[in-house]
C-alpha cells in the first residue's frame, strides 16, 4: 500500500470508554446544565458541546500563540521546530479571543443532536476476574470486533496530514497506556476522561475551594506562605534553580492573594478572557489530583533520498516536535530507495512496498534537541494552565508520551509564579491588541510582537519555561510489549 494507516493497532475512544477500569463521561444529550456550571465539564471532546465552549476563552489551544512562542525570535529560544514556527498561530489567537464568552449555557443542553462519537455497541473488555481462560499481562484482555475499526477510515497519501491525523487517532491508546499503569503500580488511583475545566466552575469545585481555605488558615498563621526552596545551580539541579527563580517576582506581585484572586480581577476588569483548558484526562490518587497530557510521536515521515535520512523538518512530529535520536540508540528507518522497512533492533527486516515519499521510523521521534527538555517546551503553558484550571488542589502533571516503540511517562509540579508570570504576558496581548487603548484595538499583532532581543524580561521568561520542561521527571519507561493496542489493524500502509 501507499497510503498510512494512522489507525494502525488504535483503540478507539468509545471503545476505551467501556474499560472496567476508566471513568468515562456521559452521553452529551444525557448532560442537563441546569444552573451549575460543573456540568460544563461533562461534555465530552468529540461533541458539539464542547467546541462551543471555546467561544471567547483563553485555552490551551490559543495561550501559546497569544504568548508569541512561535514567533521566529522565541522560537529560537525555546527550539520550536521551523515547522511549527508561524505567525499565523498568533493571528489565529486573536481573532478567536475577539469574540465574547456567553454567559448563559443552558443551550447546550437544549439542544439533542446526534453525536458522531458513540460508545462501542458491545463491551470489548474481558477482564481477568471474568474469565480465568483469558491470557493478557494487562488489566483486561481487548477483543475488538473487526467491523468496528474500519468505520469510517480516511486515506493520507502525505505523510504531515498522516502525522497530524495521528495525534488524534491514537489519542485513546496512549490513554490506555495510563490507565493500565497506574491501575497496576498505583492501586487506588483513577484515570477519569477530561471535557474542558470552566473558569466559572471553581467556585463550585469542593476540592478547590477547601485548599484554597487551607492556604488561607497558612497565611493567618504564617503571615505568608514561604517561598519555593531554590535549588543550588549544580549540574544536576540547574534547571530547577532557574525555575524556582521565577517565585522571586511572581510571588511579589501576588503578595498574600492567591492567584485565583488575582486572575478574578483580571477577567471582570477585562484584563484577560474567562479561562478553560481540556487535559487528556485526570488522575485521581488517595486526596490528590493530576492532570493527563498525551503526546503521540508519528511514525510516518517522508523519504529523503539525497540524505537516506528523513530532513529536519520531514522528521518533526506535529505533536512533541521531537525526532528520533539515532546516535542514542532508539530505532530508526531503515530505507531503500522506493520501499520501507520497519526496523527492529537494528536487524533487517521484511520489506513492505510503500510509495517511495514515505517510510516509518520507531523511536519517539529524531533530531537532537538544543535543551534537556523531554518533551515540546512550547507545551509548558499548556499543561500549566490545565493545572490552574482543574483547582488550587492540583499540584502536578503526567506527561505520557505515546510511540511504536513503547511510551514514557514523565511528572511535571505546578508553579503559580509561573503561571502568573504568563498569564501576565497574554493579558498584555488581550489588552494590547483587543481589549486595549483605541489606537491598537482589534489590529491584528505585528511578528515577533514579544521579541526577546529587545524585552529582556521576555527573553527571562523563555528561558524559565525551557528550564521548567527540564524539571520534569521520569516516572517510567515503558517497553513496546508494555504497551496494550489493538490485536487487529496491524499494516502501518494501506
């Protein structure tokens, strides 16, 4: 075949939805707003419902394009991929932070059109307990019906659009992955699927309100709550000293408000738009909660034949932004001209014809990056914000990061001096170019509108969101065996 398969061995959503073992979220016509707004939050991803609750919120999908980082000059500091780096993504960030967020969401419930997502019609899960017959080293075995995973499959002839496709599509595995780990290593945690934290449901979010009580009584007692303990600038520890540099004026500007009340003021003083993220899914552990971040590596690139090696952007995957690292030992392509190989362990293997524009490479993708960072630092914002959106009471996020090859999860702490500092500079872009002095309001920003060659402080911050991506920490790494996927659907081309 000549055309990649992104469902290649995928699990569904509405498949992973029936796992004994995952919390999924109920059918969006069976969601009644009424007059709470934590029912915003059962909305699933793939409904109606929640794209409509992006109208006039600062997201996850916009911050980073509000914040300049693919702009060339920031992207140069922080190592976006070129094939990331453009204008247009803080184009797209304004014009979709000009529009006004509702105030009444009762519509969404009003309205019962039929979703495209639906759950599996039958249950694909046998649990061990069930069946003492079934062999599987994982929670449960996954017996799919075969006529299920080819609804709806879409041809990628170009190996971008295949890259792009197959962040989404394999979104749910990589899900499963954490579900299966922490089930296993972590009893009594609980991996629940995600729709968008409203900014307007924390007040009504129990476990949010009782923290921030917690650190009210603190700063009673204490006068202030201390500061982060920095980090001695050792070799080893550098890049957490110069994240905790950033309590030193996040901190002073806070004073003893937490930042909850802070951003309150923002957002009805029109400083900022109403807040919402959407994580890939939450953690709940014994009085604690984390967020989910999934990041899919593709493993379709296009052939180079002057090179024998896929380019530099080719190779970029649309998700992490990172590229296999031969010379470290992970898996690459091994390629002839017109044909693909997967290459295991560096053995030769069965050849599959395949258009001679594309090929495969295992790995968690292949340049060599310019920091220490596991995973995109332009996804530091992201998962920040997703933290600050769930409640005061979630403290850190799970990274997992999701390839052929197997999956690699890392934990990254929350830092509200941070997330102050940046929120900072995306209400200086809201007030600038839409909300601001008549002069600028409603223009569109210029390129390179935040340019660290000239704003030191900008630069300062730059380097603080690559040292924050350099904190983070292996939880476990996880072989290709280790990873549960389909058992049907195995052809990387079609």
């Amino acid at each position: 075949g000549k055309e990649a398969n992104v469902k290649w061995r995928a699990v569904p959503m509405g498949h992973l939805r029936k796992h004994p073992h995952f919390i999924s979220l109920p059918h969006p016509n069976d969601v009644t707003i009424g007059g709470s707004f934590l029912n915003l939050g059962l909305y699933r991803q793939d409904s109606w419902q929640w794209d409509a609750l992006h109208s006039g919120r600062l997201t996850t999908s916009r911050l980073s394009g509000s914040l300049g980082f693919y702009e060339g000059n920031a992207a140069l500091l922080i190592g976006v991929p070129r094939s990331l780096q453009s204008h247009s993504k803080a184009l797209s960030s304004w014009q979709e932070m000009k529009s006004k967020a509702p105030t009444d969401w009762t519509f969404l419930s009003e309205s019962k059109v039929t979703q495209s997502a639906l759950d599996a019609s039958e249950n694909p899960w046998i649990s061990l307990y069930e069946d003492s017959s079934v062999t599987t080293s994982f929670n449960c075995a996954y017996q799919p019906a075969a006529a299920e995973l080819t609804v709806g499959m879409r041809r990628f002839t170009n190996p971008s659009s295949a890259r792009l496709a197959w962040g989404h599509v394999q979104e749910a595995t990589a899900i499963l992955v954490a579900v299966n780990y922490f089930t296993k290593y972590s009893p009594g945690s609980v991996v629940s699927e995600s729709g968008m934290f409203a900014w307007e449901a924390l007040q009504e979010t129990i476990e949010h309100r009782q923290y921030l009580d917690q650190q009210a009584v603190l700063r009673e007692i204490l006068g202030s709550l201390p500061a982060p303990p920095t980090t001695a600038p050792s070799k080893a520890k550098k890049s957490n000293a110069i994240a905790n540099s950033t309590a030193a004026s996040g901190q002073a500007k806070l004073g003893n408000q937490n930042i909850y009340e802070v951003l309150n003021q923002w957002i009805k003083s029109r400083k900022l738009p109403v807040l919402g993220a959407s994580p890939d899914g939450v953690i709940r552990h014994a009085g604690t909660v984390e967020v989910l971040e999934v990041k899919c590596t593709s493993p379709f690139v296009t052939y180079n034949t002057a090179k024998r090696t896929p380019t530099e952007e080719e190779s970029v995957d649309m998700e992490t932004g990172k590229r296999a690292r031969a010379e470290s030992g992970e898996q690459g392509a091994s390629e002839q001209t017109g044909t693909c190989e997967i290459n295991e362990d560096n053995n030769d293997s069965d050849a599959t014809s395949v258009a001679p524009t594309m090929t495969v490479m295992h790995g968690f993708g292949a340049h060599k990056p310019t920091n220490r960072a596991p995973f995109g630092v332009w996804h530091v914002p992201q998962l920040q914000l997703e933290m600050l959106c769930v409640g005061a009471h979630c403290r850190s996020a799970v990274i997992l990061l999701y390839s052929i090859s197997g999956a690699k999860l890392y934990r990254l702490e929350r830092n509200d001096e941070y997330i102050f500092e940046m929120l900072s500079i995306s209400s200086k872009f809201y007030s600038t170019y839409i909300s601001g002095v008549p002069s600028n309001r409603m223009k569109p920003p210029p390129p390179n509108f935040f340019d660290p060659r000239s704003n030191k402080d900008y630069a300062a911050f730059l380097k603080r969101t690559v040292a924050i991506a350099e904190s983070a920490v292996l939880i476990q790494e996880l072989r290709e065996d280790e990873v549960q996927r389909s058992p049907l659907n195995t052809n990387f081309f079609m």
